[in-house]
C-alpha cells in the first residue's frame, strides 16, 4: 500500500529526536551544532529566520548535504550535530531524516519556527548570503 505524506511524516519524527528551545541553544554554544532552516526562501523573507541559523530549502538538501556532489555545503558535514525546523515540523522531520539515511549521526529536529520564536529565540531578517 501507497505511503501517504501523514505516513512519511510520521514515520521522520519517529527517527529524529526532538529537542526543545534550550537544548538547542546548548547544543549550538557547546557542540557547533548547526541550526538548519529547510523553509522555502519565500516563508525566510516574509518572517525571517532564527538568528544563526542556516538556510538550505528542503528540496536541495540531498544536493547541499551531499559532499561528493559540486553543491556541496561545507556548512553540512556528517560529524556535525545539525538541527532541522521548518514553518510547521513536518519537513524538518523529513529533512532530519533524510539527513540520518546519508549518513549525517546527530540529526535533530526543534519543529517550528513557531517553536523558536515562541522559546525567546532571537529572529533576524533575510537568507544567508549567496542563497
């Protein structure tokens, strides 16, 4: 039977672990965690995105995350602990996932933006440069 995007999303946030607001902020002062906004660049320029973080759409992830392909972002290294959001916690759970089956060990999902900015997390405006 045909998996439906509920099963597919489901089945994401079973694999990656979720963190709350605080443990984020550990992670990134402590570990070089790298927080990773996979919202369109639309949703970044209409709210902005979670101060520090980095941009790479959800549907360029396998091409930036790869390090054998000419896109390549070096900002995405397998040993480096990463943590996916996206407007609503579904394609951050994908992209965690995703993540975890190229090899990527210490995937982790805050959920939302919504998550972030609802902890006291700074926001700042427009992409990354060169996105």
């Amino acid at each position: 039977m045909p998996q439906t995007l509920k099963d597919l999303v489901a089945a994401a946030a079973s694999a990656v672990e979720r963190v709350d607001i605080a443990t984020a902020r550990r992670m990134i002062a402590e570990e070089n965690a790298l927080l990773l906004d996979v919202r369109d660049a639309p949703e970044i320029e209409k709210s902005g995105r979670a101060e520090g973080a980095h941009h790479v759409p959800r549907g360029m992830l396998e091409f930036r995350a790869d390090a054998a392909a000419p896109t390549h972002d070096p900002e995405l290294a397998a040993e480096r602990p990463v943590i996916t959001y996206c407007a609503a916690g579904g394609r951050a759970a994908l992209a965690g996932r995703t993540l975890q089956d190229m090899g990527f060990t210490r995937v982790y999902t805050l959920g939302s933006f919504k998550d972030w900015v609802d902890g006291d997390g700074a926001v700042r405006e427009g992409m990354d440069p060169g996105m």
